[in-house]
C-alpha cells in the first residue's frame, strides 16, 4: 500500500517537477525531447528509454509515459490538492451540521421532559410520538386562545375617571384602577392609548356596561388595541406551558358562574343593587354611568330624605 497523499509529499512532487527540464516534452520512438512535438535536428535530446540490446514497442511506450509525465504531473498534483481542499470543506461541514443535530436531539429531550415530566400527567393531550410536530401545533394554539381570552377580559377592566374620591377605577369590578383583574392578567404592559382614547369611557345607556347584551356600541381604538394583544407563541410556548395551571385557573375563576357574588344587574361600577337605585330615573346613589352624579332628589328614592 502506497504511503498517504499528504500536502509534505505533494509538495516533494512538485519540487521534483519544478526542478527537471521545462515542459513539454514529446518523444520519437524511444528517444525523449523537449518541446512539444519532435523537430529532427532543433528539439534538445532529454534521454531514451531503449535496453542495452535492441529496443522494442514497449520501450517506445515507455518513452511517451515519461515524455507525458513531464505535464501529467503537475497537472494531477494540482488536482489532488483541490479535492483535499473539498474534502477538508466537507468535513467541517459535516462537523457542524453533527454539531448541530446534537444541540436538536438535545432540545428535544428538554422538550419532550417539559411535556411529559417524569411521573407528572403529560400537559399536552396527544403521545409525543417521533416527532414532536403534533404537540408543538396543539401548544401554539392552545396558547392563541389564552392570550384571547385573557386579552378579552383585559379590554372589559380598563379605567374611567371620576369616583368621589378623585381616583381612576376600573369600570368592571369598581375597585381602583389598575384592578387586581388586570394587573394578574397583563403579559405584556400595552401602550396606553393616547388622543381621544386616553381614559375611555363607559358605553351609554341602555347597555351600560361593554359586555352586555344589547350593547350596540362600536369598539374604539383603545378596545381594539386590547384585543389585538399578541404574543409570539412560539418563543414563549414553554414559558406558558409552566404557568398555564395558574392562568387557567385565574381564568376559570374570572369567567366562572361564581366569579360576582353581587346581586344580579347590580350597577357595575359601585355595586348597587336595583333595589337600591332611584325608581323614577334609575340613577344609583353616585351617579354612575353619567346618572344624577348623587344629585338625585325623587321622593321615591331610598336616599330620600322624608319630609
């Protein structure tokens, strides 16, 4: 077995070449000359490759090798060195690319143990079978409809201005603003609407609330901004996966049927009950919603004072 090509023995070769004769070479029969085709009596005699004895076709083949040589070789050498330097490339390659099918095979596993840790029930609800595509796709939109949800209930708690107090409250739940609804559901702190949408407004009556049922008013910009509140599930689907218990669970008591221990139709700002509120114009003790403003002064009124 002939010796490695290695860039010290290309490099003798070369020496070698470099050193003999200038090319190219030709031959006449079993004679060698310099030059590219034999001229009788002009080209330099190099040597022969006839025997002792005669000569034959042989010796004739064998000079027309040696004259070729004399350009085959380098040609060859440098042939030799541009594989090496392609085979070199491709192996860094294939370095890398090893490198970083170890770094996925590695996130996979972190992966599949953050779907289905060791004796935890699996948090997706399909196997992770060999690929990991199936749960990937279920996460992200399981995490679109949280972030609506949660965005759906951040655009009803926003804040209004004037409680007796002076403070801003939240115009769902009555308490100042931000309410404890609002601060557990903010992902992302919004930009504050600005202009005509800076302290949005309740909606008129009849709906007096923007949840209820006969309420025809359009969103503003301010509302539609709240519920344009995205994420980008995919850099944070792990990071939900970890908190989805709580948020599930905050949801779930947010929208659940036992969420408002008030009494039904209560006023949403201050609390009132309809039983409470004035029977001639409606208004609750504060005027909420652009009502009397606690001026109220029917004698039917449960604030009336009795004559």
């Amino acid at each position: 077995m002939s010796a490695p090509m290695t860039p010290d023995r290309l490099a003798g070769i070369l020496a070698r070449a470099a050193a003999a004769t200038p090319g190219p070479w030709c031959n006449d029969a079993w004679e060698i000359y310099q030059g590219a085709e034999y001229v009788p009596g002009v080209s330099a005699w190099l040597g022969e490759t006839c025997r002792a004895v005669g000569y034959s076709e042989q010796d004739q083949a064998n000079a027309a090798f040696v004259a070729a040589a004399r350009t085959d070789v380098p040609e060859l050498v440098a042939a030799v060195q541009l594989l090496t330097a392609k085979v070199a490339g491709l192996e860094a390659q294939r370095d890398r690319r090893r490198g970083r099918l170890v770094a996925l095979q590695n996130d996979t596993l972190n992966m599949r143990g953050a779907l289905s840790p060791n004796g935890e029930a699996r948090k997706v609800p399909m196997p992770l079978g060999e690929t990991l595509t199936p749960a990937v796709e279920w996460l992200i939109n399981h995490v679109a409809k949280l972030e609506a949800a949660a965005g759906a209930v951040r655009g009803q708690h926003y804040e209004v201005d004037g409680s007796p107090d002076g403070d801003g409250y939240c115009i769902q739940c009555g308490s100042t603003y931000p309410c404890a609804t609002r601060l557990a559901l903010v992902v992302e702190t919004p930009a504050e609407p600005a202009g005509e949408d800076e302290g949005m407004t309740p909606h008129p009556a009849p709906c007096r609330v923007p949840t209820s049922p006969d309420c025809s008013c359009p969103p503003s910009p301010g509302e539609l901004a709240e519920q344009r509140h995205l994420i980008d599930p995919l850099d944070h689907v792990l990071e939900h996966l970890a908190d989805e218990g709580a948020e599930a669970a905050l949801l779930a008591k947010i929208l659940g049927p036992d969420e408002d221990t008030r009494e039904p139709s209560s006023c949403d700002a201050c609390g009132d009950a309809p039983s409470a509120w004035c029977p001639d114009c409606g208004a609750c003790r504060k005027g909420c919603h652009g009502g009397h403003d606690g001026s109220c002064t029917h004698p039917n009124a449960p604030w009336a004072v009795a004559s």
